[in-house]
C-alpha cells in the first residue's frame, strides 16, 4: 500500500511524533534520550546514492538523535521503514541504508570515522500476514559454519508489529503513536471516531497544527479509502470532519481485511498445490520421502519450490533435493 506507506512518512517527518516514538520504543532507559533537541536537529535526507552502481537507495526516515548518561553523551540515527508486506531481506535492506548513511557521513565531512553515530533501524509493520521472515541479518543465511559466523554481518531490525502488539504493550492515550496504532487496529466505526477524535485533541493541547495537517492526509488518503472504497471523498478541512463521516456512512470495516485475507489465502493455496505437486512427482522418482524432507518443502519459499520443480528433471539423488532447498535462492 504506497499510499499508506507515503502517509506514515509524512508524519514521521514531525519531531512531535519521532519524540513519540521514541518514548514509547527505544529499547533502553528512554530518559537517556534527549529528545527536546530534535527541534534543533536537521532531519537527515533518507536518500543516498551509491556511486560504485550509481543506483539511488531510498530509505522511509532518518532523524539524527541524541543521547546522554552520566559517562557518556552521544548520538544515534533513527532509522524507519514502513512495510505493509514481510520482507525476507528486510535486515539486509537497513543494512545498505546504514553504510550507505555512514559514507555519505564521512564524504560530506560531517562526521570523521571515528564520530559516526550508532543506529537504531526500526520497521513498523501493518500487514496482516504475520512477520515470519528473518529480523537479524544472520537468519537469512543457512547452514553457517561456526568458525564464520563472527565475521558475518550481523544487523538486526527492531520489529514493531502494530496489528499483533499486546494492549498492555501500546503506548498510552496521550502518546501520538500510540493513538495512531489504536486508529489503525480499530475493527469497528464507533472505536476509529474515539481514537481519532482523541488524536484531534491531543495534537490541539500540543499546539501541532502542521501535524493535525499531516494526519489529515494520512486519514483520508490511506485510511478512508480502504474502509469506505465506494465513498466520493472530499477534501477534508479537518480530523473532526473525518469523524463524522464514519459515524454518518454505513460502513464495512471489514474490507481492508477481508481483501488482504483473500490474497494471502489464494497465496497459500497455490504454494499449497505445488507442494503436494512436487511431493507426488519426488515419490514417483525416488520412493517415500523422509518426514524431514517433507518438512523442508512444506516451509520452502514459493521461489525455492517453483526452481525446484524447473530442474526435478536433472536432480539425481534424494540428497540433492535437500541441498537444493537449503542452498539461497
């Protein structure tokens, strides 16, 4: 969903809200970080080239942090990507972002090597399909021998799954991401009007008016139009007005879930089917299959599944289908 995508990033581009999160989300003692000086901090640009392939990479949003304790005063770099699908090399991804963020750092001589701030990368997810792919770079290799694995790359992603968070987890009702993952998790019309109406007045007590803007946008370009798809929308003046709108139209809050349920269940059905397809044509090649083997082609990725059934031809022995699904795709 680019659109929603694009929304999230338009808010995250407030300090009000980066302030927020970082209350609610840095994993550590939160009192360390300063955040009454993301005011005066730039926002860094989340675009970057790199030059060896002359290819621009795009991260979601960069923010440049700050950080004190007793013994030490420091800085770290947020950086967000908003996903609404699992992405298996989502730690690979943030890694690129991170180097890429270092280099052009050290290039435009705002920071020597020896000064680079750490980073925090941070993804917040809203898809339904659960999160089962890799959160550190490690997991998305296989078979690692122990004598390597120090020398690997070794980024991890703090994973924020916004549908499958605990209540006792979620920020509370004065924070401003909080309220937006209440918004956003909200299963019927009279739940969204209070949560969003509750976001109304919290950004009027804070005195956010660019922000109320933002939140407008984000309303009625990525969240109306997935629960109201048959609604002519206008041009919203403001948060209270989007209220009204779902308390005065019949609403079937169950679209967005309905639809993204239905497309994962056709994905599933057709990996389903070449499983059982590749199961039948192993067995009449090669005899029973171990429990093992079957275990490995029924979690196989449906990339993995449809080479495999390209090559079955060539595959001499039983051991080769192992190795094959082992192996990265």
């Amino acid at each position: 969903m680019p659109k929603q995508d694009a929304g999230y990033k338009l808010l995250f581009s407030h300090s009000a809200l980066v302030r927020d999160f970082l209350h609610a989300y840095f994993p550590g003692d939160r009192s360390r970080v300063r955040t009454e000086d993301l005011e005066a901090v730039q926002k860094i640009s989340g675009a970057w080239i790199d030059e060896r392939e002359l290819l621009r990479r795009d991260n979601d949003i960069a923010w440049l942090c700050n950080y004190s304790s007793q013994d030490v005063s420091s800085s770290f770099v947020l950086l967000v990507e908003f996903q609404t699908h699992p992405d298996p090399i989502m730690p690979i991804r943030l890694a690129t972002y991170s180097g890429l963020l270092y280099e052009e750092l050290h290039r435009s001589g705002k920071r020597k090597s020896g000064e680079l701030p750490m980073i925090l990368p941070v993804v917040l997810y809203s898809g339904l399909q659960p999160w089962k792919v890799p959160t550190t770079a490690l997991q998305t290799r296989v078979n690692q021998p122990e004598d390597l694995i120090s020398w690997q790359l070794s980024q991890k992603i703090l994973l924020i799954d916004l549908l499958r968070l605990e209540e006792k987890a979620l920020p509370d009702t004065n924070n401003l991401v909080g309220l937006l993952i209440r918004i956003e998790r909200s299963r019927i019309p009279s739940e969204a009007v209070r949560w969003i109406l509750q976001l109304d007045r919290r950004l009027n007590e804070m005195r956010e008016f660019q922000l109320q803007k933002s939140a407008v946008t984000l309303l009625t370009r990525s969240f109306l139009p997935t629960r109201m798809p048959n609604l002519t929308l206008e041009e919203f003046q403001s948060i209270q007005n989007i209220a009204m709108t779902i308390q005065n139209n019949t609403i079937d809050w169950s679209i967005p879930y309905i639809e993204q349920g239905r497309e994962q269940g056709l994905k599933e059905g057709e990996a389903r089917a070449v499983q059982v397809m590749l199961q039948k044509l192993l067995t009449r090649k090669f005899g029973p299959l171990s429990s093992e083997l079957i275990t490995q082609i029924e979690s196989a990725e449906m990339d993995a599944l449809e080479k495999l059934v390209e090559e079955i031809l060539d595959i001499e022995s039983i051991d080769e289908v192992g190795r094959f699904l082992n192996r990265p795709q």
